[in-house]
C-alpha cells in the first residue's frame, strides 16, 4: 500500500489565537477527517517566525483524499476552518509517501 501525504501551508485572515485556531482544528479532525473514508491521521505545526501553519495529512489513496477535500466546502463542521483561513495564503503538495523512518 501507498500511502498519500498532504501537506498544507496556510495562513489565517482572521485575527484568532493559536490556542483558539487548535481548538478549531481540533473540531475539524474529530468532526470531520477522522470521519472521511481513508483518513490514517493528522498533524498540525506552527511555524511563528513566518505566522504559518502547516497540516501533514496522511490518506489511503489520492481518490479519498480529492473526495475529503471536495466535500470540505460542503459540510458545516468545516466552516469555521475554512472561515478561519486566507485563501490565497493556502498552498497543498500531494505526494505519495515513498518511506518512514522513526
């Protein structure tokens, strides 16, 4: 099995705390990714001196992966964390995973 990473750099347009965008995020896995078809897990970073968040997603394949994000827009557990962020500021890479080390 191939697994698929995503990653996700982002930025917010609106002001909110970390504490309150993790919280947001928090929602959005539990409510949302956790329950998409093919979803393995989630992480999220903060990277302060460039005020960017990243999310590293692992999927089963790239096809529940387009799926998740397609319906994204759609559901309402998503809305305040596509509210939350800029869209111009959000860049995605998808690529298969091609090795782990731990």
């Amino acid at each position: 099995m191939c697994i698929i990473t995503e990653i996700i750099t982002m930025k917010l347009a609106v002001n909110i705390t970390k504490d309150e965008f993790i919280s947001i995020v928090d929602g959005l896995e539990m409510d949302f990714h956790s329950k998409q078809s093919g979803f393995i897990d989630s992480e999220l970073i903060y990277d302060e001196q460039n005020d960017t968040w990243i999310m590293i997603q692992h999927w089963e394949t790239a096809e529940q992966l387009k799926e998740a994000s397609r319906k994204i827009f759609e559901d309402n557990s998503a809305k305040s964390f596509v509210k939350a962020l800029d869209p111009k500021n959000v860049k995605m890479i998808i690529a298969p995973q091609l090795g782990v080390w731990k």
